[in-house]
C-alpha cells in the first residue's frame, strides 16, 4: 500500500534542484570537461611511451624467456578480468532494473527519477569498469619494460613503473571528472547523480574484493608452498603458482585500487552537488542563486585544476643510480614525496586564485570564500597527514617495522603479536586527523564543509594514485627478473623499487581509508537531507537508532572475516594443486638451470585462483548492497542512519589496523631481506618468523582492509539512491524487508554449497584412512 506520508522536506529540496540550470553549472562543467579532456591527452602520450620502450634489451635466452613470463603474466590477468566483469555485466543490468522501479513503491517520487538514476548508475558502473580495466592492461605491459629498464639503472626502471602509475592516476580522475561533467549538463538534478556513485560503488567493491581474494589466494599459497615448505625463493620460476601471483598484482592492487579511489573521487563531489542547494538557502528559506552556483561549480574547479597541478608534480619524480645502499630507500621516498608536494603546494595557489575569482565575481563573499578555502586546505592536509603517518608505520626506515622484523628473533608468536600491536596503535594519528577535519570543517561551512574537504583531499588524487599504482608493476618485475634468473643487480634495483611500493601502497591505502571516510560522512549527510526523517534530526536515544548503530558497528567484522576466509579457501586449493605437481614431479627439486627440465603449469593455478575469487565475492558483495536496504525498508531511515555511523566508525578503524599491519609485516620481511639485521639473512630463522608474519598480513592489508573503505562508502551511497522511497519510522515496510533477507539467506546459502570444502574434506579422510 503507498504510505501517505508529509514530504515537505523533500519537496522543498525538489524546489531547490529544479532551480538549477545550465548557466548555474556552465563554468563548473567546462571546466570540469576541459581539465578531463587534458588528462585523457596526457595518458595517450604517457601510454605510447610506455608501450614504445623496449620488451627486452638483447635477444639472448634469459630475454626471450623474460617476454615469455611477461607475457603468461598479461594473459592471465585478462582472463580474470574478463569473467569478472563478465559477472558484474549481469549485476550492474539487474540492479539499473531494480533502480528504475524504485519510484513505485512510493507514490510522492517522480516516476522519470527512477530511469535517471538508473541510466546514472550504469554510466558509473562502466567508467569504473573501463578505469580498473585500462590500469590492468597498463600494468601488464609495463612490468617486462619495467624489468629492462632495470638493465640499464634505478632510475630508467623509476620513470617507468611511475609513467603505468600515472597512466592509472591521470585515467580515473579523467573519467570521474568527465562523467559528472556530462550528466551534470544532461540531467542538471543533483539528486538522480547519486546513481553514478552507487554503480562506481558497486564495481569498486566487487572488484577491490575480488581482485583482492586472487591475488592474495595465489600469494599465500604460493609463499606457504615456495618458501616455507620447500625453502625456495620468492618468485622461483620452479613454483606452479608464481604467475598467478604476479597476475594478482596487477588485478587487485592495481585494478582494485583504482576503482576504489574512483568511487571516493566522485562520491565526494556528488555529496558537494547535493548539499550545495541546502548550504545556498538562507535561515528564511530563500534560495541564493549565487551561492548556489558558486557552491555547484567549486568542486569541478578544485578537481580540475588538482588534475593540472597532478600533472605538474609528476615532472618532478625521478632518482640518481648513483645513491649509496643505506640512503637509497630514503632517495627513493623522497622521489615520489617530492612530486607530491609540489604538486600539493600547487593546489595551494590554484584553490586561492578560484576563490579570489568567485569573489571577484559576486558569486561569494569574502567570508564565504575563506571557509571554503579553509575546508579544502584541511581535507588536503589531512590526507597528506594521513599518508606520513601511514608511511611511518609501515616503512622499514621507521622504528615500528623495525621493531617487529626485530622481534623474530624470539619465534614466529612474537612478530605477529608485536605486528598487531603495531596495527591497533596506527589508528591513533588518522582518527585524530579525521576527527579535528570534521570538526574544524563543519565549523566553517557545515556539513558541505565535510563534502569540500574530501574534494581537497582527493584533489592530487592523479599524483597520489600513480604513487600507488606503481608499486604493483614493480613488484612484478621483481618476479619476472628472478624468474628468468637475471643478473642480480638487475633484482637489486628492482627489489629497491618494490620496498618502496610496499611503502607508497600502505600510504595509498591509509589515504584511500581517510578519504573515504569523509566521503561516507558528506554522503551520510546527504542521505538524511534527501529521506524522509523529519527537521533531517535524529535523536541518539530512539528505538531503532541504537540497534542500527550495532547492525552498522558488526558489518565490517563479518565483511572482513567472510573475505579472509575465502583468502584461505582460495590459498589451501592452490597449496594442494602445487603440491600435487610437486609430488608429480621429482625434478622440480633438482633446478639446473635448464628452462627445459621441467616447464610447472601455471595455468592450472591461474584458473584456481580466478574461479575462487569470482564465487567468493558474491556473498561479501550482496551483503553490503542488501543489507543496508533491508534495514532502511524494515526499521527505517532513522535505523540507516545509525547504520551508516556504526559501519563508518567500526570499519574506519578496523580498516585502518588490517592495512597497516599488513604493510608493517610485510616490509619487515623486506628489512630482513635487505640486510639489516647482521648474521640474520634470508633463510635464516629469523627470516622465517618475519615470512610468516607477512602471509598473515597478506590477506589484512591487501584484501580485507582494503575492501571496508568500499563498504562504508558503498552502503552511504546505497542509502542515498533509496532515500526517497524508506519510511522514516520503522515496521511500514517490513515485508519488502523480509523478502531482501531471504534473498541474501538463498546467496548464502548457494554460494556455500558452490565453495563447500567436500573435496577437501573428503581428502583429509582418505589420507587417515591410509594412515
């Protein structure tokens, strides 16, 4: 039955949209188009350099096999990435369905608002498709011209792994900022662009999960396997599933990645267009059309010109060969930092000289003009914040890493224990950040303060992101040097390389979690804007708010175990089908450096891996998309709200702890590796203790931490698709809730019944039976 409910509020913001026009947008938009259109010129010219360096330095042997490797690499990555889009095809169709009929179940929605949206989600599920999927086909291309670079110095190989990095950065922000652009100049409704943040969402965190079950599945396993069982080095060509690893690289770290920052990148814009009509209307009621043109346009000006400013600073990246090995992880940190800053201190200026023009115009006053100006210079100075303190947890320049690669000397128990504590202590800095932000911001301009600072945060997202995505291609080239067993100074430098990608990716996470977690608040705030609570106020103290509060604060848990235990899922059947080929194989142990001894199938592997991964991330993906529509339709918009705050506290923290951990495991490894605990080199117990500390923190840092920025982002932005149509109070809906929990109860229980662990299981009792 539909409700008969009082809908003032949402028609007054109905007014308010529909008083927006071209010429309100026209300067925003243009400018928006234009600093789009420049970016996608400079990742053509980027791109043809990338794909015009050299394959190989000579046609010797070792070469040959190297292009080879690179090339099993490339196709292995496409696969996965095929049958995962492939799934997400028939989602992305399915869900534009569902938001297209939205309208219905509430008579008071415009009918035309439901196809808007839904034609807004699916440009967003495709430009995140096509962003991830572009830094993938880079990626693949750029580790074996990574690893020939290394021939000839640290600072060939630098320029380009960074140029792929850039390639990933410059595309996301070019499509994010030329999307919005054109729908923003189609539909001039803010309201409906939530749907193009729901499909980047949807994507992100499919992607983001499935990629990160791949790649750390075929990680774990073929760590557990290489080097703790069999004593092997890491990426010896004799390990069945080496290439699946490297294929992880480049489909979750690289094409997860860049769907997530996506979501972020145009979620707090759409959160900033959203919130600008409630922010232009005066304590009367009274529209100011000025202010809301400048509040409109200001984030395509600040996204713009950071896209620009990205550009700049990425002319200032490069190193010397000729640096000392105890100064080189601090050069090559200052490489990167480097760039960033420049381009950070060129927002700066960029940002004052907008304000000054909109001042200028009449568009803003000079006290208007201030507050936004300071918002955005907190939300950039957090992130660059955010990113020092992550960078101090988990670099091995630092005290903490250093301290858990120094505790193996006592077990394997202690790197994990002095690991986590490391972890938990590393929320501290970014709440800090995080709270003093919002504060300070909303202080300034409300909650569009929140909005305007996530924009300056991610404003050098173009740089930042390339910092990131670089780690990945030099990663893999590290493995393809040692599995076409090159000269090792050829590994030095890219071992260099890969360290300090471990470094700029736990940077790039923790910046990744602090943006998102503005994103979520300006969304969250647009949610209560746009439903039907009235005044938009909720009292702590009501029926269903604490209840949603502990709904919301559970989530990330249960995301993040569900996507740890399919890591394990995924890990224990590679382990059996490498173990297997092992058992088959009694040469593998005799390595005489013949590359026609034994040829491992890696294939196998790679199969195992994506099929894994594609099944697992069903159920983590359906319960960040049900759950929170279930809770708005059954308990109500309040109950959502408390959601929305439980999931933003809880999975911020946790997200936090998992990728720093993780990171800090990780390079303690690398710190061990580097030689700089005397007497304790690889192999060596000690190393032993540090490897396991890292397989643990795989999982953490690349899957499950990683994932929960999406999910509290994902879920903000879900509730504000559906906002129009939940009751405010609770039970009116109770029956549309019933029927999405028995929906998620059926996935979980099929997809249970598809990953069951029978074979496994039935394994371990033949195995018993014979002893």
């Amino acid at each position: 039955q539909l409700r008969p409910i009082d809908h003032t509020r949402q028609e007054q913001l109905k007014m308010s949209n529909s008083t927006i026009t071209f010429e309100t947008v026209k300067i925003g938009v243009g400018a928006g188009i234009g600093a789009g259109g420049v970016a996608l010129i400079t990742v053509a010219i980027l791109l043809s350099q990338l794909l015009n360096a050299p394959k190989q330095a000579n046609n010797s042997e070792k070469m040959n096999n190297m292009v080879k490797i690179a090339t099993n690499i490339q196709e292995g990555s496409s696969a996965f990435m095929n049958m995962e889009y492939s799934y997400l095809t028939l989602f992305v169709i399915v869900v534009a369905i569902l938001i297209g009929l939205s309208p219905y179940l509430d008579d008071s929605v415009d009918i035309n608002d439901g196809w808007k949206t839904s034609v807004n989600f699916l440009v967003g599920a495709t430009l995140s498709g096509l962003a991830g999927y572009l830094g993938m086909f880079t990626a693949v291309r750029a580790n074996v011209r990574t690893t020939t670079a290394a021939t000839e110095g640290l600072n060939a190989a630098l320029k380009i792994a960074f140029k792929s990095g850039s390639v990933m950065g410059l595309t996301v922000v070019a499509f994010g900022l030329l999307g919005l652009s054109i729908l923003l100049t189609i539909f001039l409704d803010p309201t409906v662009m939530a749907g193009f943040g729901f499909g980047a969402s949807s994507i992100a965190l499919f992607a983001r999960v499935g990629g990160g079950i791949f790649t750390k599945a075929a990680d774990v396993g073929a760590d557990l396997c290489g080097k703790v069982a069999h004593d092997m080095d890491e990426d010896d060509p004799r390990n069945p599933a080496v290439i699946a690893d490297n294929v992880g690289d480049n489909v979750g770290d690289v094409a997860g990645m860049g769907a997530d920052l996506f979501e972020s990148y145009v979620g707090s814009i759409i959160a900033c267009l959203t919130l600008a009509s409630d922010k232009a209307t005066d304590e009367n009621g009274e529209l100011n059309q000025d202010l809301l043109t400048a509040y409109m346009i200001i984030p395509f000006l600040v996204s713009g010109a950071g896209i620009l400013c990205s550009i700049f600073g990425s002319l200032f990246v490069s190193v010397s060969d000729d640096v000392p090995k105890e100064q080189l992880m601090n050069k090559l940190l200052w490489a990167l930092r480097g760039g960033l800053l420049v381009a950070s201190g060129a927002v700066v200026f960029s940002v004052a000289g907008i304000c000054h023009l909109l001042v200028g115009s009449g568009h803003w006053s000079e006290t208007a003009a201030l507050e936004v100006f300071g918002c955005i210079l907190i939300g950039l100075f957090a992130g660059l914040i955010i990113g020092a303190a992550t960078e101090y947890c988990t670099s091995f320049e630092y005290y903490p890493t250093q301290s858990i690669a120094e505790s193996g000397r006592h077990g394997h128990a202690p790197v994990i224990i002095q690991g986590l504590g490391v972890g938990l202590l590393s929320t501290v800095v970014p709440v800090i950040t995080v709270m003093i932000s919002i504060l300070c911001c909303t202080a300034l301009s409300g909650l569009y303060g929140v909005a305007i600072a996530g924009v300056g945060m991610l404003s050098t997202l173009g740089i930042t992101l390339a910092t990131d995505a670089y780690g990945p291609v030099a990663d893999n080239a590290g493995g393809i040097a040692e599995m076409a067993e090159l000269d090792s100074y050829v590994r030095d430098n890219t071992d260099a390389l890969d360290a300090l990608g471990n470094t700029t990716a736990a940077t790039g996470k923790g910046f990744a979690i602090g943006s998102a977690v503005l994103t979520a608040v300006a969304l969250m705030a647009s949610f209560i804007l746009t439903s039907q609570i009235e005044d938009g106020s909720i009292d702590i103290m009501d029926d269903v708010v604490i209840p949603g509060i502990l709904i919301g604060a559970m989530l990330p848990f249960v995301f993040a175990a569900l996507t740890m235990l399919s890591v394990r899922r995924g890990a224990n059947e590679i382990m059996n089908e490498v173990e297997e080929q092992f058992s088959n194989r009694e040469a593998v142990f005799a390595r005489d450096n013949s590359y026609d001894a034994w040829s491992p199938d890696h294939a196998r592997c790679v199969a195992i891996a994506t099929k894994s991964a594609v099944l697992e991330m069903v159920l983590p993906g359906a319960m960040a998309v049900l759950v929170p529509v279930a809770v708005g339709f059954g308990l109500g918009a309040k109950a959502l709200a408390g959601l929305l705050v439980g999931a933003i506290s809880s999975g911020f923290l946790l997200a936090v702890t998992m990728a720093n951990a993780g990171g800090a495991w990780d390079n303690a490894k690398k710190y061990v590796e580097a030689g700089h605990i005397p007497g304790h080199e690889k192999k060596s117990d000690l190393h032993k203790a540090t490897v396991t500390g890292d397989t643990v923190g795989d999982p953490f840092k690349d899957t499950s931490g990683p994932s929960l920025n999406i999910l509290i982002k994902l879920m903000s932005v879900v509730s504000l698709v559906f906002a129009p149509v939940f009751p405010a109070g609770p039970y009116e809906q109770v029956a549309i809730s019933v029927i999405i929990l028995v929906l998620l109860a059926i996935i979980a229980t099929v997809m249970t019944c598809v990953i069951g662990e029978e074979k496994t299981y039935q394994k371990l009792e033949e195995e018993t039976e014979m002893s």
